[in-house]
C-alpha cells in the first residue's frame, strides 16, 4: 500500500502536496492534471475514427510535456511552502527561547538555542542570544568564543553595533568578578591576619611562662 501511495506521489503533479499538508494549491495542480489525461483518453479512445495518427500522437505528445511543466510548478510551490513553514517554526522556536530567557529559564532558553542552531549553524541572530546567555550565567569564554563565531558570518555585519555591546558588557562583567574576586581575597588575608595575631601572642605567653 505503501508503494502504491509513493508512487502515486512521485508520478501525479499535485498529489505529494495533498497528501502531506492538504493544500488547495496542489490539489488545483492535481485536478488540472486529471482533467488533461481525461480528455486524452477521451479524444484517443472515443474519437479515434476523427483523429489522424499523427494528431493522436500529438495529443500524448502534449500530456507529456503538462505533465513535466505540472510536476516543476507543483514542486517548487511545495518546496516554497515548507521554506515557509520552517522559517515560521524558527520564529516560533525563537519567541520562546526569548519568554524563556526573560522568566530566568538559562537552561531552557540554551536548549531552544542550541535547536536553531543544529537546524542552522549561521543563525545569527540566535549566536548573539546564546553569547549573551552566557554572559548572564558568567559562561564568560563560551561568551567569547560564540562572539568570534558569529563575527566569522558573512550576516554579521547587521549585527556589527549589537556584537561591539556584547563585548564591551563581556569585558565590564569581567571586571567587575575580578575586582570581587580581588575584594574577597583581601578580606579574606584580612580575616586571617585577625586570627592568626592573637594566637602568635598566646603562643608567646604561653613560652615565656614556662621560661619563668
């Protein structure tokens, strides 16, 4: 059955759009095909004694050629439409890796990314979230290392302005944990400073009595 139904798709213009997404337009494809080879059988078949050879001949001639000028007309009008679809499920992909970002869903939102990505690894647009994704989960070298990726694309010229934003919110994050890191550390020699004094003098107490 199977078989059947793929063959059917293959060989009648029209019929593979209907069959995986119903549209009107193939089926208009189809019907005009159906009517071609009807009125073929009909001219050859109940007015053969009408028809020279050579016009019977021509007529199949003609069916032909509808058919293959049917067949490239209803194959790219189905391969513009799946382009379609698939760019509106990219958006849809999109929007959701953005609601999913704003609610603070980091790993979602890299999960949604990184499936635009594998469709289409030059998705600048989806490169430029997923670097400042990272710079938002301090991923600070993943950070960089999308930036350079997305500046190799030939795309990324529209996004020159947004890519020089990134980087310098990159490097103003960085900063800022190293500072902390430097605070923390101070503090920290601080802190042991303050401990370790007054066991030294415990310590120096402690031998000078057993000298007395």
């Amino acid at each position: 059955m199977r078989f059947i139904v793929a063959s059917i798709c293959f060989l009648w213009p029209g019929f593979n759009g209907i069959v995986r997404y119903g549209l009107w337009s193939q089926l208009a494809i189809a019907l005009t095909f159906g009517a071609l080879c009807q009125g073929t059988l009909a001219l050859n078949f109940l007015w053969c004694d009408f028809l020279s050879q050579f016009v019977r001949v021509s007529i199949f001639a003609a069916l032909f050629i509808s058919w293959v000028a049917l067949s490239v007309v209803a194959s790219v009008r189905l391969k513009r439409y799946e382009k379609m679809r698939k760019a509106d499920s990219k958006g849809q992909t999109f929007l959701e890796a953005q609601e999913l970002y704003l609610k603070g869903s980091w790993f979602e939102t890299e999960c949604c990314l990184r499936a635009l990505l594998k469709n289409n690894p030059y998705d600048a647009d989806a490169l430029l979230y997923l670097a400042t994704l990272y710079r938002h989960t301090k991923r600070f070298s993943e950070a960089k290392r999308t930036i350079s990726e997305l500046e190799r694309l030939d795309a990324s010229f529209r996004w020159e302005y947004e890519i020089a934003l990134e980087k310098e919110a990159l490097q103003e994050e960085e900063r800022s944990q190293r500072e902390e890191k430097d605070r923390s550390n101070q503090e920290r020699g601080i802190s042991g400073e303050d401990v370790s004094e007054p066991l030294a003098n415990q310590a120096e107490a402690s031998l000078s009595s057993k000298a007395a």
